[in-house]
C-alpha cells in the first residue's frame, strides 16, 4: 500500500512539475497574446486529458483492489465458517463418547 501511495506521489509530483514548467516557458517565450493564449489553452487540454487517463487508472486500480479483497474476506469467512464447524463436530462427537462411557 505504501509503494503505491509513493509511486502516485511520484507520478503526481511529475505533473505539477511539468505543468508549472510549461507555465513558466509560456511566460518567457516570444509570442504575442493570443499565441500564448492559444497554446495555454492547448496545455489546459492536454493537462485535463492526462488528469482524466490518470483518475481512471485510478479508479481501475481501486475498483481491482476492492474486488480482491472481497475475494480475500470470502475465502477467509469460508475457512473460518469450516474450523467453527469442526469444532462443533468434534465437540458432539467427544460428547456421544463420553456419554457412551458413563451410561
């Protein structure tokens, strides 16, 4: 959990990176207004592209996650429904022979 946590981090880290450095190229280079307004507008675009690729990986990942752990606590539930219930079968079994030894 934590390697994902800092693996999303890293990629999130990158985005703003690249972001504020397009920003800060877009204000330095040689254009008049409405090329830089234009090409703002084209990375505003393309950032809320990768944001939407990004919140679906996302969402793929968690929905993957929780669908696993279902799995996980229904193989646990069934494991521990069968122990509960040998424990019971063994504990009538030890009843019937004790009461077959005093009766």
């Amino acid at each position: 959990m934590e390697r994902e946590r800092s693996g999303g981090s890293v990629v999130s880290s990158f985005f703003l990176g690249g972001l504020i450095g397009a920003g800060v190229a877009l204000l330095i280079a040689p254009m008049t207004g409405k090329e830089t307004r234009e090409q703002i507008r084209g990375l505003a675009e393309n950032a809320k592209g990768k944001a939407d690729d990004y919140y679906d990986q996302i969402k793929e990942a968690v929905a993957s996650t929780l669908e696993n752990g279902k799995g996980l606590v229904e193989e646990k539930k069934r494991l521990i429904t069968s122990a509960v219930q040998a424990g019971i079968d063994t504990y009538e079994k030890k009843k019937e022979e004790m009461a077959g030894k005093c009766g």
